[in-house]
C-alpha cells in the first residue's frame, strides 16, 4: 500500500475524533467507554474501521454498556451489508450488489435487495433535483479517473502522473445517461441498458447507507447517539441533558498533517436528528505538474469541478445530504444557493477556492 493512503487512514481516524469532539468528553477507540453521572444514561463510544474503507465512530448514550455493546452489533453489522452491497469493484458470495449490476449491463435485468433499489430510486431523484450534475451513470467517466488515481498514487514519483485525454473521457461520457438505467420495483431488477455504462454510487451510498444504518438503530431503541462514517455525520436524538450534539465542518485549507479541533474546523453546528456532510477537493486526489485533481468531476466538464474547495450540507436525511454535497460541489455559487434556498429543511455551507466562507440564509441557526 503506497504510504500516502496509509497516512490518510490514519489522518481519517484523528479527524473523525476531532470533528466529533464537541460532544464534550474524550472518546474511546473501543466499546465500553463510559461517562456520566451515576444515574441515567451513560455515555459510550466505539470506533471500527472496515465499512466503507473509512473510519466509523458511535458515540451514544445507553442505560447499560450491554444495551450499547447490543445496539452497536447490529449498527456494525447493517454498515458492512450496505458496503458489500454497494461494492462496485469486488464480489462476494452470495451476495448481488451494485458491482453485479454493471457486470450486466446490456445482458439481463439484476435481481436485487431492496437496499440497492431504494438507493438507486434516491439517487433517480436527486439527478433532477440537482439538474444532473449528481448522476451516478457517470461511472463509465469516473473509472478512467480513479483509474489514473491508482496507477498515480501506487507510483512515489508523482513526475510519472499522468492525466486522462479529453478524448477518451468525451468518448465514455457518451454511455451516462441516466435514462438507461432501469427499475422495476414490482420485479426488484435493476437493468442497465446500454452495454458500455456503468454505475458509481460513491456520490450517494455511504450517505444512504448511514440513514438506513440510523433508522434501523433508532427502530431498535437507540435515542441519543452520533455516528459518523468517514465524516458524514448523523445524529439520533439529543444527549440526555436535552442539549444538542455537535458535529464540524472541516477546514479544507488545513496542510497541517496533524489534526486538532482548532486547527481542522471551519464550523461548528448543533446536530438533533440532523446529517452532516462535506465533499472537498482534499479527500482522493493526485498530482500531475503541481496540479491536484480531485475526484468530484463535474459533468459538464468531465473534469474536476473547479467551483469550491469543499461543500457541506446540512439536512434531516443523510442519503440526501450526501447527494447534494456532491451536485452543488459540481455548480456555480449562485445556482447552488438558489436550490438550497428552495429545498425545506436543507442548509449549505461552500468554502470558495479564494478562501471565502459562505453560509446559506437557515446555517447560522444552527451554528454552535
């Protein structure tokens, strides 16, 4: 493994705890973390590191640390389905997932557990709210790019990076279009019809999968806990003293390889029943003659959206949020603004390449 990814898990783990840190106490790397006062609730918290290729915190408040070590089972376990299912580069067995999916494409409609049909009709939707620039047919683009992201961070020498031609990705962008892919809910098959596309879901399915994961938990009794999965936040409830949770935004000019609550946010929101979540140019990128090229590309372009250094939204659904972040990643300023405006419940926050923080009209009721 090339030592920068094995650097950024460990940059993942020390953010995931500092962007939590408002919480109030110090969260334990393991279940059984106690805090509180005698009677009530105690606090507990966990960390574990194999859904979605990312760092997972829960911290929560139970009436006992069996009830905590229970509820944390069953939220590990529905994290790790959602990421097997929504695999697109590795099968399993007995298990049909998105990879399944594009393995099919222009052969046969694909059988598939109602997980994958709810996140893909999600996703359906926010390609016209967002005017297309969230599409997750793109996958026939985004596989050029992550695979000229691989080949560039396996190689220490950055000299040998190279960039994909105009050519080639005009070329795969001619099998995205969204109408080709095909749900029928009555069957539960997922259908792609041209031969050559793909799916990605990067843009919509760990989002999707934390909401699931957050319903299932509260449905099993869960009232006060903040989860997040590499940074997307969600909050269940609030903590017992009826005070909010509190998640933050990260500073995304931050170089700083050592992360502090100081240093690594931008913002700081209360969070009840509330999802946090940020796209940025910082988190998968390379570099080619000095320049990064991150991986939220912009439709229009087919190359990386050159609007903002990050997005983050604000919004009761986690799998919308997760949408949004990456559309309004992909369109000017004003364009964004206009749609946050005119969706209930959904606040913004961009962070412009000339430094500029700039919040929607409903942010700052929310601001800690």
């Amino acid at each position: 493994m090339n030592i920068r990814r094995i650097l950024s898990v460990f940059l993942s783990a020390a953010l995931c705890l500092s962007l939590l840190a408002g919480c109030g106490g110090a969260a334990s790397s393991g279940s059984g973390s106690i805090s509180g006062t005698a009677d009530g609730p105690q606090r507990y918290s966990t960390v574990f590191y194999d859904a979605f290729d990312t760092v997972t915190q829960v911290i929560a408040y139970c009436d006992s640390e069996e009830d905590f070590n229970a509820q944390m089972t069953a939220l590990h376990a529905d994290l790790l389905e959602y990421h097997k299912l929504y695999d697109i580069y590795n099968d399993y067995d007995g298990i049909v997932n998105v990879k399944t999916i594009n393995d099919n494409a222009g052969k046969a409609p694909v059988t598939v557990d109602d997980k994958i049909l709810g996140m893909l009709e999600l996703a359906q939707q926010m390609y016209d709210t967002t005017g297309g620039k969230l599409n997750i047919a793109m996958g026939s683009v985004l596989n050029i790019w992550h695979n000229y992201r691989e080949a560039a961070l396996a190689d220490d020498d950055d000299s040998n990076n190279q960039l994909p031609t105009q050519e080639e990705l005009t070329s795969a962008a001619q099998h995205c279009g969204i109408g080709n892919l095909v749900i029928d809910d009555d069957a539960k098959t997922v259908y792609l019809a041209d031969p050559e596309m793909s799916l990605d879901v990067g843009s919509v399915g760990k989002g999707y999968a934390v909401e699931m994961a957050a319903q299932a938990a509260e449905a099993r009794g869960l009232i006060s806990a903040l989860i997040s999965v590499g940074g997307n936040l969600r909050a269940i409830g609030t903590k017992p003293d009826g005070s909010a949770w509190v998640g933050g935004v990260e500073n995304p000019w931050d170089s700083s390889e050592v992360y502090t609550t100081a240093s690594s946010t931008v913002a700081a929101v209360k969070m009840s029943d509330l999802s946090l979540v940020t796209s940025g140019d910082y988190q998968r990128y390379y570099v080619v003659d000095g320049v990064r090229y991150h991986h939220l590309i912009d439709p229009a372009t087919l190359q990386p959206a050159a609007y903002f250094d990050s997005v983050s939204v604000l919004a009761p659904d986690s799998g919308v949020a997760d949408c949004l972040t990456t559309g309004l990643f992909c369109m000017p300023l004003e364009e964004g603004q206009a749609l946050v405006e005119s969706l209930d419940g959904v606040e913004a926050l961009w962070c412009t390449a000339d430094g500029q923080v700039i919040q929607s009209s409903g942010w700052g009721s929310h601001s800690n």
